[in-house]
C-alpha cells in the first residue's frame, strides 16, 4: 500500500525546526520549541511526553490541520500547505458517526475525497473483511465492541490509501483487554500495509511495544529531550511478545526516568501511577 | 442481592434485572424469581392505579361541572357546561363550520412551525458559517429572542393586511428565533474530534456541514420542533384574535364578544386536543428518527 512516493532515502515524515506559538487574548504560548524529527518508510516512531506538552501538535502539523509559526514539514519528500493524501488521521475516539453503517463510517474519506467508485467500495469492503468486520459492514457503530469500532476506524483511515498514519493515543479510550487486543491488529495492519506511522502517547509501555524508535518529549514548551531505538530481542515481533523481551524493562526505566526528571511527572501523577502498572510484569 | 438481604422489593436497576453476565447473576435470578413476579405484579397495580386516577379525576372534573351548572351552584351562562359545550361543537360538527375552523387553525400552525423550524435552521447555519456574522448578530438575536413577538401582530396586519399570511407571520416569528439560538448551539457542540477527522480527510466547509453538522444536529432540530409545535400555536392563536374570520381562535374571540361560553369552552377544548395531538405527532417522529441512533 505505501505509494510509490516514498522515493529510497526521503523521509516519510520530516519536521525541521518547526516553531509553534498560540495566542490568545490573554497570552501567548510557545507549544512546541525548535522541534526537528525525521520517520523513515514504513517506520513507527512514537511520541510519548507529559500531558499539554505539544504531542498532539505535532501531528496537527503533519496532517496539515495547521501552519506552524517557523520551520517546516515536509510529508514523502512534499511540503505541507494543507490537509492532503498522503496522511491518515487516528483519534483517540473512534469518532464513527453513529448514523452511519460500518461500510458508509469507512467510506467517509473516499467520499469527502470523491473517491467512491466502485472498485475502492469493493477495496473497502475487502478491507472489512480481511479484518473481521465483514459481517457487520451493514451494522451501526453501537452494535459493535470498542475494539471492533477502533478497528472500524482504523480500515476508515486506511480506505484512502495513506503513506503515512499518525495516530493521536488511538487506544487510550479502550480497557485494558481491549487496548492489548487492538494494539496487536494495529500492529500486524499498520505492518502488513507497510505505512510508516507516528503515534503521540503518554503510555510509556505502548510506545515500546509497538514502535521502532521513541522519541521523549519534555513538558512545555515541548523539545525533544532524546530519543531510543527500540530493539527487542523476543520470538514474536508483536506488541504483546515485544513486552516480553528482557530489554523491555530496561528502555522502560530509561524513559520513565528522562520523563521524571524535570519534575514533571508530579503534574501528570496519575497517568505514570497507571504508566507503572503497566511494566512488563503486568503482561 | 443486598436488596435481598434486608428484604426490599427489587428495583430495576438491581443486580438481578440488569441482565449482567455471568453464573451467579444467573443463579441469582432463578433463585429469585418468585419475588420477580412480585415485584412485575407491583409494577403493573401501580400503572392500573395511576391511570384510573387520572381517568377519575376528568370524570370527577366533568361530572361536577355539569352538576354545578344543572343545580344552578354556578352560572351556566357564564361559565358554560359541559352538555352544552359538547352539544355547540356537535352541531358546528354536523353543519360542517367545525372542520373548517379545526382546518384553518391546524394548517396555520402546521406551516408555521415547519417554515419557522426551516428558516431557524437557514439562519443557524450562517451564523455557524461565519463566526464573524455571529459575533456581529449576537446582540441583535438577544433582543428579538426577548420582545414579546405577539407585540408584533399589528406591524404584521399592517404590512400582509388581516389575511391568512398575517397570522402565519405571526406564527413563524413566534418560533424562529428559539429555534436559530437553539440549533445554532448545537451546530457549535457537535464533537470537535468528529469534525477533525472529517478535516484531515481535506474536507470544505460545505462537506463538514453536510456530512457531520447537520447530520449529528438532528435529535436538536428535532428538538426545536417539538418546541415550535407550542409556540406556533401560540402565535396562531393569537394572529387569529387578532384578524381571522375563521379558526378555533377566532371562534373563542366571536364566542366571548357574542358572550356564547359554551362556544368558547367548547373551542378551548378541541384546541387543547389539537395542540395535544400535534405534540404527540412530532414526538412519533422523534421516536423514529432516534431510533436509528444511539
């Protein structure tokens, strides 16, 4: 699937030394300061960083939904102006419309890109299929299970053929079966489509599980503080066989340390309380 | 369970009614279904008791009143009663003046609160449109949402003169602007993550308004329907006291210049009927439509 855009050597995405200021009447706020990331094809690089720290910006960026205040971002070699093809947009809710049938939420790119013909219905289709929704593609969301509707989502997104996939903590809003469950079919589509991807998450356990390199953020304005490739040595290249692999701990303490560092972590409290019981031994 | 223990009828929302999976739920409902029965017996002795109070009450209400009136403990002449009430619309019914006037009244209210609820929506989409025509117009809608609308009634004969139109006007003015604010905010709450979406997919405008605004804001259009289904009854009410020749207002006006209250008590009632009616009407089509929706 990954189009032939991705020429040997240019990045899938790149962001250099991209700016971002807010403002409102009351301030102005730097979100993200002096960001530079390259994501190679196919490559899944994941964002993980405190709570307001500018990650979801990051992808905003990307996707073109808005112009940072210098710098540039380039998506497959071309900069961006605007929302285009080349990028697929996962939210944290699955966000199907609920008047909508399973196959009229996944044809909704096709259909704002006036795309509907009936060979990409047919690819759709296929789609659902091959990923166990065949038979619901006449059913309403509410028929389904989360992780069936963020699987829904996920073939939505896909349907409009992108290079590239970002992904804005796509599995926060499921429990914890559900969120392993789906953090595998990510994992073996987003691999067996060869798209590179970029996912924001405050999960430091995810972030390992599922990608090829972590970058840390630090709290606002956002910079990236490092970053780890992550290299696991474990049978089943999966995000459940990744968190079994004896290195896993290791990258775990490394960037929950980089995270807590600044203090921080204080503020975000909670969500590394949840971040703690999701070491390696929860699995 | 617990509302076994101390011995409580169940509830609804007890454990052993809200269908929760698992052995002991189970169990636990065969174990209990003698109370079950009970408690489903319960349930339908207080719905049989509620309707037939509320049956009474009306029975008693018109009893009274017409014994009131026959025994001479109220004046007939001027408050009416009810054998005389429903002797005036039947012969009104016979001589065929009633359905016109029933017509006349359901038609105007019918086309006003359709065309005030269209015209509200037109409205409410400009003003999602441009946040800056909505900034500009703010003040102006809170003053026409805060005037009395019926104050308008003579600005509306003297410009459509005592037609059918005028009370129409009057009518649609009643329930456009509830319905521009209302529906104008739902325009604004519709999930912003739904319309992100539709915006990495490079979608216009156009297409975020067809394709997730208007559609997710239906349960509110409907909403305000249902609201302009009182209003505009209002407005046409009121329009028809003002210049009809015709309808149940104006029936209610000529029965208390003529002083004929059983004209009168007998047009309050069908209209209380109509106005019922139309209620239930819109509210059947809410049903319909939520259904498809969570």
């Amino acid at each position: 699937m990954s189009g032939g855009v991705n020429v040997a050597g240019s990045s899938a995405i790149r962001l250099d030394r991209v700016w971002m200021t807010y403002h409102t009447r009351e301030a102005e706020t730097v979100a993200l300061a002096d960001i530079s990331l390259d994501v190679a094809p196919q490559e899944f690089v994941a964002v993980v960083g405190p709570s307001g720290c500018g990650k979801s910006t990051v992808l905003s960026l990307v996707a073109g939904l808005i112009r940072p205040t210098s710098g540039s971002v380039e998506v497959c070699g071309e900069a961006v102006t605007g929302p285009s093809g080349h990028v697929g947009y996962m939210l944290q809710q699955d966000c199907l419309y609920e008047w909508r049938t399973i196959l009229g939420n996944a044809l909704l790119g096709l259909e704002v890109k006036r795309a509907v013909t009936r060979e990409s219905v047919e690819m759709v289709r296929h789609m659902l299929d091959a990923y166990g929704l065949g038979e619901f593609e006449r059913h309403y969301p509410r028929h389904l299970s989360g992780g069936m509707r963020q699987r829904a989502a996920l073939i939505r997104t896909l349907a409009t053929r992108p290079d590239v996939l970002l992904l804005d903590e796509p599995l926060s809003a499921l429990d914890y079966q559900t969120r392993l469950e789906v953090s595998e079919d990510l994992y073996r589509i987003m691999r067996a489509e060869r798209l590179a991807a970029l996912m924001v998450t405050h999960d430091i356990a995810e972030a390992i599980a599922m990608s090829d390199r972590v970058l840390v953020m630090s709290k606002r304005p956002g910079r990236i503080k490092s970053g780890h490739r992550i290299s696991l040595t474990c049978e089943r290249q999966t995000p459940i066989g990744r968190r079994e692999a004896p290195e896993f701990r290791a990258y775990f303490n490394a960037i929950w340390k980089e995270l807590t560092e600044d203090g921080h972590a204080v503020a975000g409290g909670s969500e590394h309380a949840d971040e703690r019981g999701w070491a390696p031994a929860a699995v | 369970m617990q509302t076994n223990a101390d011995g409580r009828p169940r509830r609804c929302s007890g454990p052993g009614l809200t269908g929760r999976p698992g052995p002991l739920a189970h169990s636990d409902r065969l174990r209990s279904s003698g109370e079950h029965e009970t408690f489903l017996r319960s349930l339908a002795r207080r719905r049989m008791l509620v309707g037939t109070a509320r049956a009474m009450l009306l029975v008693a209400f018109v009893v009274l009143w017409e014994v009131a009136a026959r025994f001479g403990w109220i004046n007939a002449f001027v408050v009416s009663q009810p054998s005389r009430a429903l002797a005036t619309a039947m012969s009104m019914a016979r001589r065929g003046e009633l359905w016109i006037h029933l017509g006349m009244t359901v038609g105007e209210t019918a086309i006003g609160f359709t065309v005030g609820t269209l015209i509200g929506i037109v409205a409410a989409v400009m003003l999602w449109w441009s946040d800056l025509l909505s900034d500009i117009l703010d003040p102006y809608i809170v003053v026409l949402n805060s005037i009395p609308k019926v104050a308008l009634g003579p600005i509306f004969i003297v410009w459509l003169g005592t037609t059918v139109t005028a009370i129409i006007a009057m009518a649609i003015s009643i329930s456009v602007i509830v319905t521009i604010m209302m529906v104008y905010v739902g325009f604004r709450e519709v999930d912003p993550d739904r319309v992100k979406l539709l915006r990495t997919f490079g979608a216009t405008r156009l297409q975020i308004l067809s394709k997730v605004v208007l559609p997710a804001s239906v349960p509110v259009m409907i909403a305000a329907l249902k609201v302009n289904v009182g209003l505009s009854m209002v407005g046409t009410i009121v329009g028809e006291f003002l210049v009809s020749k015709a309808g149940l207002g104006f029936l209610i006006v000529y029965g208390g210049q003529v002083f004929n209250m059983s004209l009168v008590m007998s047009s309050v009632i069908l209209l209380s009927i109509v106005s019922v009616l139309l209620y239930y009407g819109v509210s059947a089509l809410e049903q319909a439509v939520l259904r498809t929706r969570e």
